[in-house]
C-alpha cells in the first residue's frame, strides 16, 4: 500500500498519521501514513449578514469564515482510486464525500 504523498493527495499543512487493520495474518497490518487531517476554507461564509439605516448613515457587517476540519484518505481497487472526505463543519454539519481519479 502506498503512502499518501504531502502537497497532492493532501495540503501540504496536513498532518498524517497511519492505520491500523486486522486481516486475515497473525498480527495486525499497519499502513503508514494512510490518513490524513487538515483544515480548510470552504469559499463561502457560514453566516453572514449586512445592515444599513438609510435614515442616519449607520451600517453593520458580521460573518464567519467557514473553515471546515477534513480527514481524508485514499482506497485503491483494482485500477481505480478513490478518495474519501469526512468533513466536519463549524455548524454541526458532517460531509462525506467520495471521489474517483
């Protein structure tokens, strides 16, 4: 099993760490480096809001970035290779998402 690879399969600000699996062996099978985490910006602001009194001039702005805690790693059958996401949002919000490349 391959490593996963810092700046491709995942940011290069990522931490990694590996896996461990029982199958049918002896002892448990340990894939290095299989798992990664890092944070990132989804490109669209989990809340927003914009006030303006036309009467007095006052105006408000409030927002938050929505940074977003991905853990990623990579299967691998056969000739295709598919990348799953677990992404934990600030709102609660669990996203899974599976991707073939």
């Amino acid at each position: 099993n391959f490593e996963l690879v810092r700046g491709i399969d995942c940011p290069t600000t990522a931490t990694f760490f590996d896996a461990v699996h029982m199958l049918s062996k002896e002892g448990p099978v340990v894939y290095k480096n299989s798992v990664c985490v890092f944070e990132m910006n989804t490109g669209i602001p989990l809340r927003r809001h914009y006030e303006s009194n036309y009467y007095d001039g006052h105006s408000s702005y409030g927002g938050l970035v929505d940074n977003a805690l991905v853990l990623r790693t990579v299967q691998t059958v056969g000739n295709y290779d598919f990348v799953y996401d677990f992404i934990f949002h600030q709102n609660g919000v669990l996203e899974v998402k599976a991707s073939l490349t």
